[in-house]
C-alpha cells in the first residue's frame, strides 16, 4: 500500500444469500465501528442491490457483480449499467467465475467496461491466471493480455475511474492464497501496463486490489506490499467478524505506508 492511494476493500457476495439474509447481513455490517482511512464496498446479488441501499445506510460503496455492454434492448436476463447509474457505485466486470464459467471473452469484458464508463459509475476490472497457465509460466502474459484488451479505447479520466483486481483463479475458494510476494508482483506489473496505457497516466495512482482467499489473518502481510491497496474479498465477506478484521488490516496498512 501506498499512503498516496485509500485502500479499498470490496467484498462479493457472489450468489449467496437471500434477501432475507442479505438484509440481516447487512444490518451486521451497518453495527461495525468502521475504521477511517478505508473504503469498503459490499457487491451483492442484483435483487439485493435496492433494498442495501437504504440498509447500509450509506456508510458503505454498492457495487453491482456485472453489467451488461447495451443500457437497453431486447437482453433477457441482463442488467443494464444505465439503470445502476447515480446510486450504485462500483460495477464488477471480468470476474473469472464469469470468464471461465460462463464463457465470457475479453472483448465482452472490455465492452462491458467501455459501456459503464458511460455513466458515473466506477469500475473493478478483475483479471488473472489459471493454474493451468501459472505453471506454464504465463501469468504476466495472461494479465498483460486482459488489462490490455479491457482498456483498449479507455481515456485517462475514465481510466481514473477504475480499480483493477489481481484475482488468481487458483487461489479463488481454494484456500491457496497466493504469497504476498507473488501477488506484489504481478500487481507491480499491472500498474506499469496502466502506466503505459497513456502518456499521461500515473500508475501511482491508480488502486489494484488482490483477490483470492483472502482473510483476516492473511490480509494484514497482502496489503503490506506496495502495490496492494486493498482487497477484493469472497467468501469472509460474509462473516462481518472476519470482514471487519480484513477491513481493519487495510486501514492499517494505509496510516503505516
Ligand atoms: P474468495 O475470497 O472466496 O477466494 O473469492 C475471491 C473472489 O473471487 C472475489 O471476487
């Protein structure tokens, strides 16, 4: 972490949770004593996003797990960035569940990036490698090729406007975090490709998060590397006792650095 940049922590709920549930989950958030000094976003399932508007109580950023690259038409099942725009945050695009699961290419990812830079909506662009490819050594030509065609055509104010998460798919649900060392390199790597994707830009600036089994216990060592400014979070993102202590870590690592 560099205390240029606020850490931010983005927990996603990925399919879980009733409304019900997600309602009671968010009243558990709403009662913690947030720390200064961080952001902290709750992405949840899209039938929770208008009800934990009003239950977060705005003391957290609301972010939607995707959206689609049209803002209307003839889409069944999609949700349009349009109708997200001027109360929710943050939109997640390029999750590997999605890529991997559900076929999505970087061409979509990078549509669906252009399309909620549109509106005033921020982004999380997710990327990383497989095992497959980390063992055939190609982790930084994946990423390099992901961060490459998700900006294509994204100008440096729009560019500002988004957060990258290094998210490898071996460490996602798995348990297998990756190092703290591996995660800051590739993470270096990704700020120099934001660097390099304009003149103008100040990789510096810009906030990557690393995502994949992260904890309470391993936050704190994650987020203490350079360039880690906070965390995209799975599964503790639904126990509020082990997301507040991840939340604390990334406080922490920004008023140290
Ligand atoms: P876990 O924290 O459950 O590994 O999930 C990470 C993730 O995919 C967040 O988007």
């Amino acid at each position: 972490m560099n205390a240029a940049r606020i850490p931010l922590v983005a927990g996603n709920w990925k399919m879980n949770t009733t409304v019900p549930e997600g309602l009671a989950l968010a009243s558990e958030l709403r009662a913690l004593a947030l720390p200064d000094g961080v952001e902290v976003a709750v992405l949840p399932p899209f039938t929770h996003l208008w009800p934990l508007y009003d239950a977060l109580g705005g003391r957290f950023a609301l972010g939607a797990q995707d959206a689609f690259w049209e803002d209307a038409g003839a889409y069944t099942g999609e949700i349009s960035p349009a109708s997200l725009s001027g109360w929710c945050d943050y939109v997640l695009v390029g999750h590997s569940e999605r890529r991997h699961l559900l076929g999505e290419t970087d061409e979509q990812v990078s549509h669906k990036l252009r399309r909620a830079l549109t509106h005033d909506l921020r982004v999380i662009v997710a990327v990383g490698e497989t095992l497959d490819e980390r063992e055939r050594g190609s982790t930084i030509d994946v990423v390099r090729r992901q961060i490459s065609a998700a900006f294509e055509g994204v100008c440096l104010a729009e560019l500002e406007r988004c957060v990258v998460a290094y998210e490898p798919v071996w460490a996602i649900g798995t348990g297998h975090t990756a190092t703290p060392e591996h995660a800051q390199e590739v993470c270096h790597v990704i700020r120099t490709l934001l660097d390099e994707l304009d003149p103008a830009a100040d990789g510096e600036r810009q906030r990557i998060l690393y995502g994949g089994s992260v904890t309470g216990e391993n936050a704190a060592a994650l987020f203490g590397e350079h360039d880690i400014d906070g965390g995209l979070v799975g599964g503790a993102s639904l126990n509020p006792a082990e997301f507040f202590a991840i939340i604390v870590a990334a406080a922490r690592s920004g008023a140290i650095t």
